[in-house]
C-alpha cells in the first residue's frame, strides 16, 4: 500500500512469510495428530487423522499412500534446508577465511552436518536431540542479544512495532496482492516457495508439536503454538533485518548489492559492520550449522516414527538409514541445480500434501462435531 515506506514494506512482508500463514499450518497438522493419538489413542502417523474419514482402511493402502507422501515431503522439506543451510555455511566459511564457494564445498558441508545429524539420531531424543537443541538456543541467544544490544537497537524496535502494525494491518491485503505477478516472478520465488515449504515441513513440526504437548486443551495448544513461535520469530527477523535495513538506509552501506550478488552473504555482511564483526561471524556460522543439525536429527526422528507405525523408539538402523538419505536427497538437488532445484523441490513436494492437510481438516472437524453431540 501507497502509506507503507519501502523499509516497513520490507519488513512486514517478511513477516507475512514467515508469520501466521505459516504456523498455522503446523499448528493444525500437530493438533489432529494429538487429538486422534492421544485422545483416541491412535499411532502417532499422518494416517490416525483419516480414522473419522476412512475407518479401519487408514492400516491399509490408503493408511500406506498418506504415509508415504508425508515421509517424502517431510524429506523434501528438510533437504531443501540442508542444501540453502550449506550455502549459507559455505558463505560464512568464506567471509572468515578463504574457503572456496564451491559445490564440492557444499556437498561436504551437507556431508558434515549428516554425520552429526547421524550420531545425534542414534544417541536418541535425551541424549543427543534435546541436548543439541539447548546448545543450539542458548548460542542463538547470545548471538540475537549481541546484534541488538551493538546494533541500532532504537531502528530495531522501531522496526518491530511498525512491522507488526504493518502486517496486521494489510495481512489480507498481502495474501492477494497479485502486483508481485505483474511483470516478474518475485511471488513465484519467494512466496509461493516459502508458503510449499512450510507444507512439506508441516508432518515435521506438527508432530514435534503434539509430542511436547500431551495435556494440554487445543485452546491451551493453538495460543502457544501459533504465537509463541510467531513472537520469537518476529523478535529474531526484527534484530536481524532491522539491522541490515537500517545500514542499507540510514548508513548509505550496500547490504541489497550483496544480496544481489549472493543472497548467502547477507547475514555476513551485515555481522561485518559491526563491532567484533570477524568474532559475531564466526559465532553466527556455529549457529546456522547446529541450526541445520537439530533440523535434520529432528527431521529423521519423525520419519523414523511415521515409517515405524508411530513408534516412538524406532530401530537404530532405521535412524542411520534417513539421516543418510536426507543427506544424499540434498546433495542431489543442490548438484541438479542449486537454489532453483530446491526451491522446486520445496514447492512440488508440498502440493500433495496441501491436499491431505485439508482432509486433515476435515476430518478434525467431523470428529470434534461428533464429541460435541456425544457430550
């Protein structure tokens, strides 16, 4: 809209992305699997929330199909972020020191980054997921307070109270605001792009979700998984792209010609500006890789437990086998054809399950409809 500046356009478009469209997603998919697994004490599978739609047929080849496209757009989801994540390491290797930037870089990064995803998998959910996950918090703390306490900290939270207002304001504006199409494929690239991979995520962190939610009312589920994560989210985006903006707008500095150049280098660039610039990037590197760690160990468990039937505790070997395969899936698509092949991949793998996520819905629906008239 004419009243939004290009910097508050920037950010709340930002938000638009990664926001609510995007958590409600997980919010829903992770609300049927709870309900139907431990309300009706179903498997914890894709499959258990077709029970009110297909009865017994759900451990039949219905049951199988639903699974299926699950396992592989959750593959599809977590690979495509472990492809954009070496990039990215690959980008910040290079700005500390001379390592090239090079596919051969980058398969080695994703071969890295599985070998720790491997052992973590196999060590199990105490021992080696949840452990990983708390480092991996407590350095992104750190990180997100250095930039904002050294940063522009008054742009920074200027920046989140207009990018919030902003995007409450025009978020059903955003949804349909067809100029992106008008003469690129801006909309294509980016929104469409984010909006498949969250769909191809959303058996990954919709059951993440129901697991650590056992107990909880859906009204107690739906407030503090929509918008908690929505907050932390915008909190994190505020810090980061309220910096970058800041120097590309008020300090003249060209943070957009890199990006241009090699969207990767963006955080990089950024961090340089500051002061400890070298130290905060060598920080930040750490973080991106237990970033795609936690992503993809976390990625094999719940594939794990969908092919297992919704064992909880599936088989050592089973565990090795997809850490490996999101590996290799990654290093496929990022040979065939980098960030264009992975986007694709993000989007083609999201469509079937777009469709089952709506049978998701439905059936949700019909059996709270029937709770109701039951009670």
């Amino acid at each position: 809209p004419g009243t939004i500046t290009p910097v508050d356009q920037a950010i709340s478009v930002t938000f638009f992305h990664w926001g609510f469209h995007a958590w409600a997603i997980y919010v829903m998919v992770g609300l049927c699997l709870a309900y139907f697994s431990f309300r009706k004490g179903l498997p914890l599978t894709i499959r258990s929330c077709f029970y009110p739609l297909l009865g017994n047929k759900i451990y039949g080849r219905w049951g199988h199909c639903i699974d299926i496209f699950a396992v592989v757009g959750t593959m599809f989801g977590v690979a495509t972020s472990l492809g954009l994540g070496a990039m990215q390491i690959n980008s910040g290797l290079n700005f500390i020191g001379e390592c090239p930037e090079t596919k051969l870089t980058q398969i080695a990064l994703i071969a890295l980054i599985t070998l720790f995803a491997t052992v973590s998998v196999v060590l199990g959910l105490k021992k080696g997921v949840s452990r990983l996950s708390y480092f991996n918090v407590m350095m992104s703390v750190i990180l997100l307070a250095f930039v904002f306490i050294l940063g522009p900290t008054l742009f920074i939270v200027n920046t989140f109270g207009e990018g919030i207002k902003n995007y409450l304001s025009n978020i059903i504006y955003f949804s349909y605001w067809s100029e992106w199409v008008a003469t690129t494929e801006w909309k294509a690239n980016w929104t469409i792009f984010y909006w498949g991979w969250w769909i191809a995520w959303a058996p990954f962190v919709g059951l993440f979700i129901a697991r650590i939610s056992r107990g909880r009312t859906i009204r107690e589920f739906i407030l503090g998984g929509l918008f908690a994560p929505v907050l932390a989210t915008f909190i994190w985006l505020s810090v980061f792209g309220g910096t970058a903006l800041y120097l590309e707008s008020v300090q003249s500095e060209p943070i957009s010609a890199a990006v241009s150049t090699n969207l990767s280098t963006s955080l990089f660039k950024t961090l340089a500006y500051l002061p400890l610039g070298q130290i905060t990037i060598a920080l930040s590197t750490l973080v991106i890789i237990t970033f795609f760690v936690t992503s993809s160990d976390s990625g094999s468990l719940v594939i794990d437990i969908l092919t297992a039937g919704g064992d909880q505790n599936p088989p050592r070997n089973q565990r090795i086998f997809w850490a490996v395969t999101e590996g290799v899936i990654a290093s496929v698509l990022l040979l065939a054809g980098g960030l264009n092949a992975l986007q694709t991949a993000a989007i083609t793998s999201g469509f079937p399950l777009a469709l089952i996520i709506i049978g998701m819905c439905f059936a949700l629906f019909k059996e709270l409809n029937k709770d109701v008239n039951n009670s």
